[in-house]
C-alpha cells in the first residue's frame, strides 16, 4: 500500500481552507495521508493568498525556510497553489532556487495526482493555471480532520471586478454547487458530528442553482440540519435582499450575523473601487436589516488610503462606521495588485505613512465601538457553542454566541461540542467573559427571547487587524471532537 504523506500550510481565507479540503480528498484517493509534520511529508504544498501585498510577502518569507528542506531531501516534491499560483504563475516556478516542482491554480486541483506523478517521474516542474467556468468540486467530498465547525464552499469566483480586487483574476467567473449536493453535505456533516456549518463563497448572494438564490439555499441547509448553527460570508451589499434577512429570521438555526463589507463610506471612492453601491443605498440596507432583526450582529471590510482618497473621504468612511456601529470589522491599508483595473488605471497616491496613520485611527474607533457594545452584554445569557479550551488559560472554555462572539467560561461541566447557556459577568473590546447557568442533565438547550430579542445586539468576536492573514478568519481549528449531549434550538 502506498504510504505517502502530504503536508499543506494555508494561508488567506476561508475558501482556501476549504479548498484545502478539497485538494486533501483528492490525494487522498491517490494515496497520500495527510501530515502536520513538514519533515515527514513525501509531498509538500503552500496554499497561498494573493489578495494583499504583504499576504504574498508571508509565502515568499516561508519559501526561504523550505528551501533548506529541498536541500536536504529533493526528492520531496514541493508546490504552490491557490490564488497566488494562478497570479504568478511561471514566475514561481522561475524564481527562489526553483525549489517549486508544482504551481497548480484553484480550478485544476483534481490534476494533482497526475501532475505529482508526472514531476517524480520526469524531474521536470509542472504548472496547471487554466480557470474554469464549471468546475465547483461538487462530486468531491471535502477531507475534514474531526471538529465541531466546518466549511462548505457553495459557489466559486467572483464577477464584481471591484476595481482594487484580484480575486475575479485568480479564481474566475461565478458557478454555483448544486442545492442537493450542499444540502446532502450538511446532513453528512451532521452525522460525523459536526455543531456548526459555515456556507461560503466571496459573494454568496450571487448563488443561483436551477433558479434557487442563495436564501432558498440557506432554508434548505437549515431544514436539512436543524441542530446545526449555519453560518454564511460573505455578502455583497448591491445583491443584498429582504428576502434573505426575512430567510434568516424563519430559522432560528441561521446565526443572526452578517458580514456586509462596505470598503468606504465615500460615493466617489466607491465609484472608484466599482462598488456599484452608494453610501445611501448601503445605509438602506443597513436600516432594513436593523428593523427586521434587531438582533443581528454586522461586521465589515474597510479599505483606507484608495487611490485618491482625501481626508473628507476617510471621514465619511469614519461617519459611516459611527452610525452603523459594527460589531467588528477587518481594516486594511489599500495594497494595489497587479492586473487590477486600479493597479493599470489609478495611482496610488495615498503616501504609506497616512495610510497607517488613517488606518489606526479607524481600528482606534473601531476598537472603542467594540467596547462600549461587549459592556452592554454584562449580564445577558447566550447559548454558546463549546469549541475548545482557552488558549491563554488552560482552566477556561472558550466558545462563542449566535452572533459568533468568543466567550470564555470556567472549563467545569461542559464539553467540546455542546451548545449551553452562558451568562456574561465582564467584557474586554474582543471577548465577553461569563459562567455556565444551566444544569449538564438538561439534554435540550433551547434559545430564550433574551437571545433573540432583548439583547438588541449580540457582539462579535472579529477582533480588528490590519494585518491578519487570516481575513475572514475561523481558520483557528477547534479541538477534538468529545461526545455530543445536548440538541439545540
Ligand atoms: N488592498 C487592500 N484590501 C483589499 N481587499 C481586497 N483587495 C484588497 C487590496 N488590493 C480587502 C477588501 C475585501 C477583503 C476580503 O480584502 O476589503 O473585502
Ligand atoms: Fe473582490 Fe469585489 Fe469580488 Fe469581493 S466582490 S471578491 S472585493 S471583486
């Protein structure tokens, strides 16, 4: 039998998680375990993030660590995949010592096998970069390390072109999975055990099967699951509707949270970034979500310094944000990538230092927002999902709320996948602390109207980064799965 293992380190987002999945299942038929140990691997792989300059820079800094390995053992095949191999491309193959035998771009991972046959056989580096229009991977059932909490990529690519954006480039055009495929999935997930499932695409709203949008999706994944907590990001405000907000509110296993990126708060900033939304428009949105789920937790993605972007700009970012009062949100310095129609078209013009210096202050207010709203939680109850032990203290649980906020508990009478009812004594800016209320011999934990309603907004847990390579995180893997008691909802 072949023993063969693989190794993959994934940086970015949460589809390269899940597409991690994907290339793991794949090699997995062909033979290949998986590894956490770089040294063991027959077979080592980055899967790599484009979206940001500096995402790029951490790839670079890691190949010069690998370079020593391939010294000592050629014979491991190394590769690249993801956005940045389909940026790229030969350019990789070309540079850094050629320790890369492989760069394979998102849409042609079911060639791994073949491909990593071909350059053990031959020596020479292989490169498969086409773009699909078709290909979503739905016949192929991701491989999961056991967990509570996983992802399912439902669409793939994205058509917006917002001008600033590179991932149109990398991951190509929209398709869709079919609905009885993802809903199938979630069952299955159930079944290993799984508490949590997040649906993704980098525009889910756009989500269409045979006539079904992305709400009908989420109905039937709720359906399909109705223990299960579903999760989705991320949305586009332009394709942003009532009809989902009214999906979400029918189904008291959706999480009450929405990840609406705005980018800026300045009109002619947005027409810029080919937004293809206003100030107004997004604030309508914003205005409908808050009357119809006052519940509902809202996090965002901004981008300071874009080209041209002058003080009264920035300020208008700043006045948005205040109104809206986000929850969290993911704050980036503007990164011009090539290809881009703002890489090509518009200077960026924006000096480094006032980018920082905008960019702090926004994750500044931001922070504060953030604080103001965990200390309205002191002494609210949520039903909150177990996912592990805290990190910082070994005596403590951490999980998080509906609204996908981290709490942390004593670690007494609880267990890795339970679903149970906390309530909150003290808060910091990204964590609410709190003590288990109800009895472990409770097998059902349901949701009280202070979870739904009263609480007018749960907080979220996104702590704000400029410099996280995990945007859109949740790339944190929670711990072993331990026996399941209670239901929920
Ligand atoms: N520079 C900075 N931030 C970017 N993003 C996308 N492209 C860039 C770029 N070139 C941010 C956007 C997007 C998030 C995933 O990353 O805010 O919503
Ligand atoms: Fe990039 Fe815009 Fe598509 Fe998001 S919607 S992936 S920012 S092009």
């Amino acid at each position: 039998m072949n023993t063969k293992k693989v190794y993959i380190e994934t940086y970015g987002c949460q589809m390269n998680v899940a597409d991690t999945e994907v290339v793991l299942s794949v090699l997995d038929k062909a033979g290949y375990t998986p590894t956490t140990i770089l040294d063991d691997a027959d077979l080592a792989f980055m899967n790599t993030c484009a979206i940001r300059e500096n995402a790029e820079e951490k790839v670079w800094n890691r190949l010069n660590h690998w370079k020593g390995l391939k010294r000592r053992k050629p014979e491991m095949v190394m590769g690249l995949l993801g956005c940045m191999a389909e940026h790229l491309r030969k350019d990789l193959l070309q540079s850094k010592d050629n320790i890369i035998d492989l760069v394979v771009g998102p849409d042609e991972y079911r060639k791994l096998p073949a491909l990593v046959e071909a350059t053990r056989d031959s020596g020479e580096s292989g490169i498969a970069v086409k773009l699909s229009r078709t290909e979503t991977y739905d016949d192929i059932l991701p491989f999961r390390a056991e967990g509570i909490s996983a992802f399912i990529s439902v669409m793939r690519g994205c058509d917006k072109f917002c001008t600033f954006c590179v991932v149109p480039f990398t991951r190509g055009r929209e398709r869709s999975r079919t609905l009885a495929s993802i809903a199938d999935e979630c069952m299955q997930l159930e079944q290993q055990g799984f508490k949590e499932i997040t649906l993704l695409g980098q525009n889910v709203n756009s989500y269409l099967d045979e006539g079904k949008d992305f709400s009908d999706l989420l109905a039937a994944c709720a359906k399909a699951v109705p223990n299960i907590r579903i999760r989705y990001t991320t949305s586009h405000p332009q394709d942003f509707d009532q009809k989902l907000t009214d999906t979400m509110q029918n189904y008291a296993n959706i999480c009450k949270y929405i990840h609406l990126p705005l980018q800026s708060g300045s009109d002619r900033i947005l027409k810029l970034m080919n937004r293809t939304y206003t100030r107004k428009h997004y604030m309508s949105i914003i205005e409908m979500i808050k009357k119809s789920m006052p519940e509902a937790a809202l996090s965002t993605d901004i981008i300071v310094g874009f080209c041209s972007e002058t003080l009264e700009d920035h300020l208008q970012t700043m006045e948005v944000m205040r109104e809206v009062e986000y929850e969290g949100a993911y704050m980036f310095n503007y990164s011009p990538r090539p290809n881009t129609k703002a890489f090509d078209t518009l200077p960026d013009d924006v000096p480094l230092v006032e980018k920082t210096r905008r960019l702090n202050q926004i994750i500044n207010m931001q922070n504060k927002i953030a604080e103001q709203k965990n200390l309205m939680e002191i002494g609210s109850e949520h039903t909150v999902l177990v996912e592990g032990r805290s990190k910082k203290n070994e005596s403590e649980w951490k999980g998080r709320t509906d609204s996908n906020k981290m709490v942390i508990f004593p670690r007494i009478d609880a267990e890795v996948g339970e679903y149970r009812r906390v309530k909150i004594l003290r808060s910091n800016s990204a964590t609410l602390f709190g003590e288990l209320i109800d009895v472990k011999e409770s097998k059902h934990i349901s949701r009280t109207s202070q979870d739904r309603g009263e609480v007018i907004y749960d907080l979220t847990p996104l702590v704000i980064s400029s410099v996280s390579e995990h945007e859109h995180s949740g790339v944190d893997q929670p711990a072993a799965m331990l026996p399941i008691i209670s239901s929920v909802f």
